[in-house]
C-alpha cells in the first residue's frame, strides 16, 4: 500500500516463453517509510532466482523492525551485508561456489527525503524538470565486450560495498527501479516518456519492440510522488521550542492566562478578544527526534482533521515557536460530569454514536484515535441546553493496524492490545463500549486497571445490574462491545452503529455461563413452572400413597 503521497506500480515480465524469470521486486510502506526494491537474479548462477526473492523479503522484512536508533543509511547498508553474508556462506556449503546471486537496487523515502543503494546494474533513476537522473552506479566491467560483466553482486563475494545515495524529493518527481532487461531495451528519451504511465506501461513497451520476445527478464517499480510530504516541512521549520513557561508570558501575541495540563505544556490563553487553547511541544523535543517527530504529526493532524466533534485547530504560519492553536469548548469534561452525575440514556447512546461517527471519520485516513476514555470527550451545551459531545487529545492519533503503538490508558484497553496485538477497529470498539458502560453506570465493567499491571479479565455484569433504565437491548451493544474474545466482539463500527439505530433489530447478547434467568427470563420460568408442577405431584403421590 502506498503512502497517500505517492503512487506507485510495479511490473515483471519473463523472457521469452517462459513462465518465471529470475526477476523479483517489491514495494511497501512501512510505518512512515515507503520502500521500493528491484532485484535481478543473475541467469549465470543456479539460484539466481532464489537469491533475488530472498533478498527483496529479506530488506522488507528487516526495515520493518530495524532498530529505532539506527539511521536509515546504517539500517540499508547493514542489511545489504547481513543478506550477502547469508547466501555468500549458504552457497559455499551448499556448492562450494556462488550460486545464490543477485543484483539489488533499493529506495526507501521518509518525509521529502530518498534513500538508496545498489549492488550490480539494476538502476535507479529520478526524472525532475523534464530531465532523467540515473542516480544509481553500475557495477560492471568498462572494456568493450564485456559490459555485462559485473563487477559486484550480492552473494557472489565474502565482501559487498554498495553504492549508498541521498537525494531529496519534491511534488511530480518521478522515481525508476529497473533491471536491465529494460533499459538495455529502452534509451532514456523512452523511459522518460514511459514514466508518466507506470510500471506496466513501460515493460510492455519494452516487450513490443522485441515482439513479445524479451531477451532478458525485465522489470520496473515506478514511485510518483503527488504531493509534497506536509510533515516533513513543518518538522525542516526552525522554531524555538521554549523550556519555561508562565502565566503571563506572550508568545506571538498569545498571552498565557492558565496551564491547563500538570506538565505546562498546553495552556489557556487570550489574543484580542478570544480565548483559545496552546500546546507546546515537550521540551525532550529538542534532543529527542522521535519525541518531536511526534508532536508533529500531531499538530498536522490537528491542523487537517476538520469535523465538527473535534475542535477546531490551526498552525500559524507566522508562529516563532513549536505550538499548534485549538479551539477552545466552554464546558467540563465527561470524567468530571461523572464525579457528580450520570448521563441519561439517550446522551449514552448520543455518546456511542458520536464516538464511532469520529472513528469512522479517521478511518478515511487510515486512523484510530487511541484513547477513548472521559477525559478526553468534552461535554458542550447547545443553545437549548442539549448536549453535545466533543473528542480532544490529537496526541494519541495513530495509524490504523499500528502494532507498537503505545496509545491507550489500560482500563479502556481490550485484552488483546495487552498481548501487543495491532490496534484495529475491534479494539477502539472495546474502549468505546468500556465508556459508554462507565458514562451509564458509573463502574468499570472489568475493574479499573493500573498501569503496568497485567489484568485478568473475568465476565462483566449487566450494565442494567447497576442501572436499571438500561434497556435490555442496549445491554446487548455495550456487551458485545466488550466481549473478552474479540470474535464475540463487534468487528467494524458500522456494526454497531447499525444495531444503536435498530434496537428493535438487535438479537440478544449474554455473556459466555450467563444464568439462565439472563440468557432467557421466559425459558427459565417455564422450566421452574414445569419443576415446580412434577414436584408438587410427587408430594401429593407420597402424601396419600
């Protein structure tokens, strides 16, 4: 899957007649990384064929859990030399010779910047401007007549030393991996004019002009890169990230009047004759580049998440600091409504339909929110005195199906984010039934749970138990929200939106040795009825026998 800033497509054909070439590739995103690799086995070698879909898996796989202290150079090149080693040594005990071979070109683009290396004479090319850049090197012999002769490979020597480059990257670039089955096809004045239709464009051009009769396997990966990474540029911003601060400060022409977190970094403030609300990012920002990477993202969230649950958010452009601006609701929390009060049935069910239409909202961008919890919904009163509620608290916005994502506070955490399983809609479904069953009770269906402790998740009460206006078929929803087993568990939040808008269409749910009397109140006392019937016939029996 590509990012949403770059398109990409990617082609292979075998030569000739036959079925499989000795060609592979692949392109994934990964995290904030998008990562393209084109390898060719070398024909020479027995397993040329091999050795290329090894080392195209081998890369993907590693740059999925590299170290998170490692640089992208480190981590590309480390890589390369680990996967030469691997089939370097595996071919000499094997054959005694070098036949797992292959050539290898990568790219790997975080933010507006590229990565890349090669080993061999697969290339890599950038086309800008009208113009095409090979910026790739190719390791093959110089002398006439023997041009395909490589000079390096991957697994054809102990040693490997690639050719490492950096580059940065901008809106309508336009970036080619290939074998040389196709540029030895296609001059650049082809290839250049191919790039604007893509991957399988541009081999099957190749393919005609060889009537259909390739001569080489041949294969191309195309990046296009739409849009300029948003990111990236608000994080190349140099901005002051201040270390103190106080009621009273002014920082572009905010005046800070209150902090409104423990740490002081999110503040009240006052400009000309509004109030509105201020986060800073951490000062472990200015050393930690993760801890700022962070915040960014954040604040590009906050700035391009526009829906009326969420408030309304700005970066100024003219800011001299690291913050982002909200809107501010006049109104308290849901966790400081719940210190005093409960929420009434319909502003439950307000609630859940709230939090799954903002769930569905971030789906569209491949998002989940993270920590839905009361304090992070505001409750803010209508003109008539009706209550809206509102989600703050961009911080833990993450991707969807993220699976080291640290989002979540452990009460509202379903069973399997304990186990560290990716975040899924399954599990934001359990934290928005977790709340719904808090907001309309007043209790934690599996007790509140500290940080750090591994919980033991034991059967939940009816939430009519402890409130008794909780309709039946809504005890249903809110249990099959937070169904322990997540294949008992709504999977998508259209489920359980549709059952919240069609009770009369709900079939009742009963948590796993639920008592009879819950599961079937009719059934029980018709089978008490029938008990109660034979019973009083036997005393009667032994009464007059």
């Amino acid at each position: 899957m590509a990012s949403n800033n770059i398109k990409t497509s990617g082609f292979s054909l075998a030569k000739r007649k036959e079925l499989t070439g000795d060609d592979f590739y692949g392109v994934k995103t990964i995290g904030n990384l998008t990562v393209a690799i084109v390898c060719d086995g070398v024909g020479s070698a027995t397993e040329g064929a091999q050795a290329a879909q090894r080392t195209t898996n081998y890369l993907l796989n590693n740059l999925k859990i590299r170290p998170k202290m490692w640089s992208l150079e480190k981590s590309i090149l480390s890589f390369i030399k680990s996967i030469n080693d691997i089939l370097y040594e595996e071919s000499q005990v094997n054959y005694e010779s070098s036949e797992l071979v292959t050539t290898l070109t990568i790219v790997v683009i975080q933010g507006n910047r590229l990565y890349g290396a090669n080993v061999g004479d697969s290339r890599v090319y950038l086309h800008r401007n009208n113009k095409l850049n090979q910026l790739s090197t190719d390791h093959a012999m110089d002398e006439p007549g023997y041009e395909n002769v490589l000079t390096q490979a991957i697994g054809i020597a102990k040693d490997v030393e690639p050719y490492y480059f950096e580059n940065s990257i901008q809106k309508d670039d336009k970036i080619l991996l290939c074998s040389d089955g196709l540029y030895n096809i296609l001059d650049d004045e082809a290839l250049e004019k191919g790039m604007e239709l893509g991957a399988h464009s541009l081999v099957k051009k190749a393919s005609k002009i060889e009537g259909e009769n390739l001569p080489d396997d041949t294969t191309a990966v195309v990046l296009d890169i739409l849009k300029a990474n948003e990111v990236a540029i608000l994080k190349m911003q140099n901005l002051l990230i201040p270390h103190n601060l106080q009621e009273g400060d002014v920082i572009d022409g905010y005046t800070l009047t209150k902090s409104l977190i423990q740490n002081d970094r999110t503040w009240l403030v006052h400009k000309k004759t509004k109030d509105y609300v201020l986060k800073f990012a951490p000062m472990e920002a200015i050393e930690d580049e993760l801890t700022l990477d962070i915040f960014v993202k954040e604040a590009w969230n906050a700035k391009r998440l526009k829906a009326n649950f969420f408030p309304k958010a700005v970066i100024p452009k003219n800011r001299t600091a690291r913050y982002y601006v909200m809107q501010l609701f006049a109104g308290e929390d849901l966790d400081s409504f719940l210190s005093h009060k409960h929420i009434t049935i319909d502003d439950g069910v307000s609630l859940a339909s709230t939090l799954l239409q903002m769930s569905q909202y971030l789906l569209k961008f491949d998002l989940i929110h993270g920590d839905i919890k009361p304090p992070n919904i505001m409750i803010a009163k209508d003109e008539k005195e009706n209550i809206n509620f509102k989600i703050i608290d961009f911080g833990s916005i993450t991707e969807i199906f993220s699976s080291d994502s640290q989002a979540g506070t452990p009460s509202f955490l379903s069973p399997e984010r304990f186990l560290n399983e990716a975040i899924s809609e399954s599990s934001e479904i359990f934290s928005i039934g977790v709340t719904l069953y808090l907001a309309l009770t007043g209790k934690y269906p599996y007790g509140e749970i500290e940080p750090f402790q591994t919980p033991t998740f034991k059967e939940a009460k009816l939430p009519s138990f402890y409130n008794k206006n909780i309709p039946s078929w809504l005890d249903s929803v809110i249990l099959r929200a937070i169904a322990i087993n997540k294949e008992e568990r709504y999977s998508h939040y259209s489920e359980m939106a549709y059952e919240l808008n069609n009770p009369s269409k709900i079939k009742p749910y009963f948590v796993k040795n639920a008592p009879l009397i819950e599961r079937s109140p009719l059934l029980f006392y018709r089978r008490a009825f029938i008990l109660s019937t034979i019973v009083n016939f036997i005393l009667i029996y032994i009464a007059f026998k």
